[in-house]
C-alpha cells in the first residue's frame, strides 16, 4: 500500500498549484484592468533589429513545440494513443525526439535573446529587474525540462511520465489532486515541475503577459487618417521642385 503523503508533498502537489492557477488568473485579470499601458512586450527592435531577427523566431517556434507536446502529453491519456494504435515505443520515440528538438530550439532563441539584451547597450538599458526575473525563471524552466527529458530518456533507460505526471495532472482539473502519482517521479521531473508553476504564478507580472492577446482589434480599426497643421497646404496647385511637406 502507498503511503500517505508527508505535508510538503500536499503542499507542492496539491496547494501549489491551485495558488498557481488562482495568482494566474485573477492576475492577468488586475493586470488589464489597471495596467492596459504596460500590458506589451515593450518591444526593443527600434534598438537593434539583427540578432532579434534570429533569436525571436527561433524561440517562439520552440516554445509553440513545447506547448503543443505538454499538451498532449498532459491532456491525452495514455489509453486514448493505444486506441488510436501509437504503440508505446513509437510514442516515446516520437516525444523524445520532437520534445528534445523544442527545449533546444527554445533555450536556443532564448539564449540569443539573452545575449542580445546583455551586449547591446540601449537594448541593456531598457532592461527592468522584472524583466532578468522573468529571463531567470525561464531559462531555469526550460533547462529543467529539457534535462529530465535528456537524463530520463536518452542517458537513462526511459521514463514513462504518462503513467504518474500525466494523471497527477488531469487530477487537478478533477478537483482530486493525488500527490502520491508524483513522490515516485524522478527528481528532475519534479524540479520542472514545480518551476513551471511558479513561472505561472509571476507570468501575470511580465510582458509575458502579451502571449495571451491577439490584434484582434485591427480588423475593425478605422484608419488613421494624417493631415498637415498647415491650412495653405494641399489649397493650391504644387509647384516645381522641392516642396515642403508639414
């Protein structure tokens, strides 16, 4: 029989994550109701515009990859895939191989972002503390991650989070968190695990805040129409040669 789990481990599998999700939404929430000027990506390309060029890409590819893969890693029973005929082996296989593919190409664009932010001196100085927070916890998120993929899968002789991390996680959503699914879970799994959700739990504070919105606004934005503040301008026929504009 499994034991009953110690109070830090209720505290890191079954609290954690409700104060988590709770900070996430109510502080998104506070956030666009009395910060809709800061709620932007505070975008410094006017600054330097070559290694953004690179970077920025190439990390919103990989963390689009890595969400999808959580996604369906998470969400997905295990049973479903075997339904569908995905052995175990061609799954593993497969998340292996994309899910390693992401966290290098995500710690990748990010470390040029990072780079970039710290060797360009006007992109430097437009650097808050929130923001070398924000770069810390993710950094230490995603490292974490693509190590216990690497540890556990390629080094090691595999891990099947599908079996203990995966339904620990749909658990939640069941409002019966079951914290012993993840006592057994490797340490490095666990470390990930508990950076994401306190990387949920400061993401309302960030510009990450941007990757929740869409322009959706400029579909139907009238145009915006510049005229000159000078009356005898456009009142008369142009001339030959250079002629001021406003």
């Amino acid at each position: 029989m499994t034991p009953a789990p110690t109070a830090w481990q209720m505290l890191l599998w079954a609290v954690l994550p409700y104060i988590a999700l709770v900070v996430f939404v109510l502080g998104h929430v506070w956030r666009y109701r009395y910060d809709k000027f800061g709620w932007t990506t505070r975008s410094s390309q006017l600054y330097e515009n070559r290694l953004l060029r690179i970077g920025s890409p190439v990390f919103h590819f990989g963390i689009l990859l890595v969400l999808i893969g959580h996604v369906g890693g998470l969400l997905v029973p295990k049973s479903w895939t075997e339904a569908a005929g995905i052995g175990e082996h061609a799954y593993h296989v497969t998340a292996v191989a994309l899910g390693t593919a992401a966290g290098v190409c995500t710690l990748g664009g990010l470390a040029v972002l990072v780079v970039r932010r710290r060797t360009v001196g006007p992109v430097f100085s437009a650097t808050t503390r929130n923001d070398k927070a924000m770069y810390l916890s993710l950094t230490v998120t995603i490292l974490l991650g693509l190590s216990a993929t690497v540890v556990a899968n390629i080094v090691g002789g595999g891990y099947d989070y599908r079996t203990t991390i995966s339904p620990w996680f749909r658990s939640l959503f069941a409002l019966h968190p079951d914290p012993r699914l993840m006592t057994g879970a490797p340490v490095l799994f666990q470390l990930h695990a508990v950076s994401a959700l306190l990387l949920f739990s400061f993401w309302p504070f960030t510009r990450l805040v941007h990757m929740l919105t869409a322009p959706v606004g400029y579909l139907w934005r009238p145009y915006i129409v510049y005229r000159s503040r000078d009356p005898r301008l456009g009142s008369r026929a142009p001339r030959r040669g250079w002629e001021r504009a406003g």
